[in-house]
C-alpha cells in the first residue's frame, strides 16, 4: 500500500504538504502547481487513505451501535432503512445487535427480569467494538431507561421515550395521527365515531385516544365513552370490538392499527356488512396490505423512514460536536393521512 511518505518523496515535498493537500487543508498553503502534482501522483500510485489510521488519531471509528429489540416488529426495518441511508450519505459504518425480544419472551418482555439484562449486555457489546454513538431502536413506544447515564458515548431512542435528559427520544406523533384520522370522518358528514383500541396500558392507546377526544372536541361533537372499545393490536380484537360498535349503531370506525381493522373487514363481510358504504373505517399505521383490502383501507402513514433518518442525523451531528450536556429533547414526526374507499359521505 502506497504511504504518504512515498507520495512526498516522488514529488520532492514534504510529508506535510501531501497530507493536507490529500485532506484537502493544503488549497492556501500550497500552489496550484503542486496540488495538481500530489494528486497525480497519488493516483498514479493508487493511495488509499487508511482511515483506520486516521479514526484511531481522532479517536473515532466512525461506526454507529445499532441496538434493535426485535427486527420483526413491523415498522423496525423501514427506521434501520433510513438510519442506513444517512450513515452511506455521511460515510459512517454500522454494527447491529437483534435481541429478538418479541421472539423469545413475547410481547410483553419489557416486563420480564430477562429484558434488562439482555439489553445491558447488548450495549456493553457495542461499546467494546468502539462504536461512536448508540441508536435504540424499541419494539412498542414506551419510558424506558435502560441506557446508563454513563454510557460515555451520544445516544438517541428510537421509537420510545428515553427518560433522560442525556439523550433525545424520536417518536411518532400519535396524537396528531389520530386526530388526523377521525376528522377524515368528520369532513365526511360522520358524528357517530367510534374507536377501537390497542392495549390498555400503551402509550400508542393513550396518545391516538387523546387525539381521537381532541378531533370530536374541535368538530363540537359529544364524545360518548360507549363508543371507546378497548381491545389489543389483534385482528381478532378487531373483529370482536365491531360487532360491540355495530350494536352501538356507529356510522365510522377508527381503529388504531391496520391489523385491528383487518378484522373489522373480517366481521363486515360474515355479516354482510359493505365497508365504507354502510360504515366507514380508518385504520393507522398505513400497512402495505390496506391498500389491498377491498374497498382500499384509509389510514395514517408514519414516516418511519424519515424517523430513522433524523435520529441519525441528530446522533452524528452530536458525535462532531462532542457536546458533554445534553437537553431534553423529544423529536416528534407528523404522520400522513393517506385517504382512500373506506370512507365515505355518511348517508343522509
């Protein structure tokens, strides 16, 4: 491999003077004439910059930790696509740890004594490999605090809420999405909307239902606590909460995820029940199969993609400045209202 000494020595300059001509620092210092020659010759002789070399000298590798709880969660690859989009756009490598949390202890592993454990070994894992800075990448938002306070290193959480003043949080703005979603209804002549919920305890729950009670409020619509069915993230949640609703004489259905309205169409078509034409349907999350269902669902699109990029950018940016305090800091991303056939005028 051809060194910079080498370099220097062909064009009789000093070492020096190719080392900033090559880092692009040797524009004033040096004449046209020579930076014309010591890039020449550097091709000429295939210089490769050693860039191992050069991070150990800024004491950087210039690799992000990627900690994920579980890649099968749904939206967890579109984030890791964003966040590698940004690291080939700045030149940063990655090194990803999958606990498969949802895999091998459930849904509910934040619960379990495995989980912290599990994560801490993860993180001492990255640190080792002197990652520059940790993304966490959760499987259900959620306050968490499990990254130590003495990482020594940026950190960002993605997806969740990190409970800490060192590092940011990037989350979906639920509230928004699902005020979003029921006033689709609303613009659609809709007054008797109900909801159908993830689970009880979800900050997902609280957050679209504070956004469900906030869009009826804004349209002067009493809200009516009968029709809020609580059920879980389950198609069959879906298809046991419509037939709770339909008895409640609704004309529009939010439902908080694409999979609990997957099983609103379930309990429409046994019943004979046209989706959107006798009641309408919202779903969220903007799955690929919404588009699928028939009559196309209506639903609110994250911008996880978007998400993963900006926690990236955000971690980069704090590994350059090398800030040691950090404010509290919740990065919030608006959804999309992705209008389709579900919803429909309300017959007069």
């Amino acid at each position: 491999m051809t060194t910079i000494r080498e370099i220097a020595a062909a064009c009789n300059v000093s070492i020096a003077t190719v080392s900033n001509i090559l880092n692009g620092n040797g524009k004033r210092k040096a004449s046209e004439r020579t930076q014309k020659l010591v890039l020449e010759k550097a091709r000429e002789l295939n210089y490769t910059p050693n860039l191992v070399a050069k991070n150990l000298r800024l004491q950087r590798t210039k690799t992000l930790g990627i900690l994920i709880e579980d890649m099968t969660v749904f939206h967890v690859p579109y984030v890791v696509d964003g966040i590698t989009e940004y690291c080939e756009n700045t030149g940063y490598g990655q090194t990803h740890v999958d606990l498969r949390l949802c895999s091998k202890l459930g849904n509910d592993y934040f619960r379990k004594k495995e989980f912290a454990q599990s994560v801490q070994n993860a993180i001492s894992e990255l640190a080792a490999k002197q990652v520059d800075g940790l993304l966490y990448i959760t499987s259900h938002e959620r306050v968490l605090k499990c990254i130590p306070e003495d990482l020594g290193i940026p950190a960002v959480m993605v997806y969740g809420y990190t409970h800490s003043s060192r590092y940011p949080s990037f989350v979906i703005n639920d509230r928004k999405g699902a005020c979003d979603a029921v006033t689709a209804a609303i613009k659609k002549g809709h007054r008797k909307i109900g909801v159908i919920t993830g689970e009880k305890d979800s900050i997902h729950t609280r957050l679209r239902l504070e956004g469900y009670r906030e869009a009826l409020e804004d349209a002067a619509i009493s809200v009516r606590e009968e029709y809020i069915v609580y059920g879980s993230w389950s198609r069959e949640a879906g298809c046991r909460c419509a037939e709770i609703l339909c008895g409640q004489g609704v004309t529009a259905i939010f439902c908080m995820s694409d999979v609990i309205a997957g099983g609103v169409y379930d309990y429409f078509h046994s019943h004979d029940i046209c989706p959107g034409k006798d009641i309408s349907i919202v779903g969220y999350d903007d799955r690929e199969f919404a588009s699928y269902l028939y009559p196309a669902l209506t639903s609110i699109r994250m911008p996880l993609r978007e998400l993963g990029m900006k926690a990236c950018q955000i971690l980069i940016n704090e590994i350059r400045e090398r800030k040691e305090e950090k404010m509290v800091r919740v990065y919030e991303a608006n959804p999309l209202l992705i209008e389709r056939d579900s919803v429909e005028t309300v017959p007069e």
